[in-house]
C-alpha cells in the first residue's frame, strides 16, 4: 500500500483520532514537516500524516533530551525505540546513539537500542568503521569488540575469508595490548569457529610467541 492510499484511509477513518487531539498527547507541541525553502518537488502532506509525524517528532525530541540526561534509564530507550518503531524515521538514529556511546562507551542500553536499529533497519554498511573508530580510541572497549562480532554475525557471517581477515585484525590489536582481555576473548570466539578443537597451527603459534615475548620474561624477572 502506497503512503498516499494509507494517507487517504487514515483521514477517512471515523475512527481516526488526531494526536493533537488526544488528552494524553496535549502537552505535546507539534514540530511541522518543513522541506525547505528549496525544495525541488514539495510533498504535498494529507492532515494526518502532518498531525502523525509532527508530534512523533517533538516526542522524539523530547525523549532524547531525557536520554541526555539520564542515559542508563531504560524506560526512556524503550519510549524512544516505540516511537521510531511507529513513525519509520531512524536517519539520525544511530548519530544520536553514538553520541551516548561517546559519553559511556559500555552504556548497555545504548548498545542493545543500537543493535535494534541497524537489525530493524537494515544500516549495517558502516558500523565496522564505527566499531574500528571506537577501538582506535580505546583498544580495551569491550562493548566495541562484541559489537564487532554482532555486526559480522548479522551480516557477513563468519566465512573463512572472514575469519582470516578478523584473525589478522585482533592479532594486530593483541600485539599493542597484550593483556587486553576483551582482544584474547573476540580471539578464542573466532577460533571456536574455526575448528572444534584448537589444532589451527597459526593461532597456536600466535598465542606461543605472544606468550614468550611478553609474559615468559615477566614471569622469569619476577622470579629473580
């Protein structure tokens, strides 16, 4: 069904009720659609899209100034998910959400509304470059490294031109920070994959050196 025949259902219906109209929404100022000065083609809006989407969208205004400030509550991340779930408008979804993430980047419920968002709507093209950034600014970002795996999980799949290419990835990030646990957990989650039995020569070789150019000598000077 094409937004002009639901627009025109909607605005038929004797059911319908305007959101402006509704007691629980009174104290909502509307924010109207503006297109802009210039617009090449100007839409022409039926009345209960414009009532629909103008409040949806104060509403989600509003919301996410109450996210600013209390970014860990999840009533708030749960409001805002149902009213981007009802109106379809997710382009600045995941600009928002990072920058939640930038201010905790291990905020649960920021990194679980996140994974909604790029499932339901299908935004995966730049969440590794994302996920990267986030790992060049803090290699020990655990949130950041099971992001990693989701978004390959979902998309990609762990496919063994994948794996050599993840395999390659956090062995370089093992390499600057050799006691960087959540790094040796996306490792042995790779290498699960890879085989049953961790019998894949490279990562023993990986994890031997690793061993005996970084801890084998602490632990020989701490016997001293």
């Amino acid at each position: 069904m094409s937004r002009s025949e639901s627009d025109s259902k909607s605005d038929s219906s004797p059911k319908h009720l305007q959101y402006c109209d509704r007691p629980e929404w009174s104290d909502v100022v509307p924010i109207e659609q503006d297109d802009g000065p210039n617009a090449v083609v100007k839409i022409a809006y039926s009345e209960a899209f414009r009532d629909t989407f103008d409040c949806l969208y104060e509403e989600l205004a509003f919301v996410g100034r109450m996210i600013e400030s209390n970014p860990k509550n999840y009533q708030f991340w749960e409001h805002r998910r149902l009213i981007v779930e009802i109106s379809g408008h997710s382009s600045n979804e995941l600009s928002f959400i990072a920058s939640i993430i930038k201010l905790d980047s291990k905020n649960y419920h920021a990194w679980q509304y996140r994974q909604w968002v790029l499932k339901t709507y299908v935004l995966w093209s730049d969440e590794l470059q994302y996920v990267d950034h986030l790992l060049q600014e803090d290699i020990r970002n655990n949130s950041a490294w099971n992001q990693c795996y989701f978004v390959i999980a979902h998309t990609t799949g762990f496919k063994d031109d994948i794996i050599e290419r993840e395999l390659g990835y956090v062995e370089k990030r093992i390499e600057l920070c050799p006691d960087n646990e959540s790094a040796w957990n996306y490792l042995r989650g790779i290498a699960r994959l890879l085989l049953a039995s961790l019998t894949d020569q490279r990562i023993w070789n990986f994890c031997r050196d690793s061993y005996e150019n970084n801890f084998l000598k602490d632990d020989f000077n701490s016997q001293q």
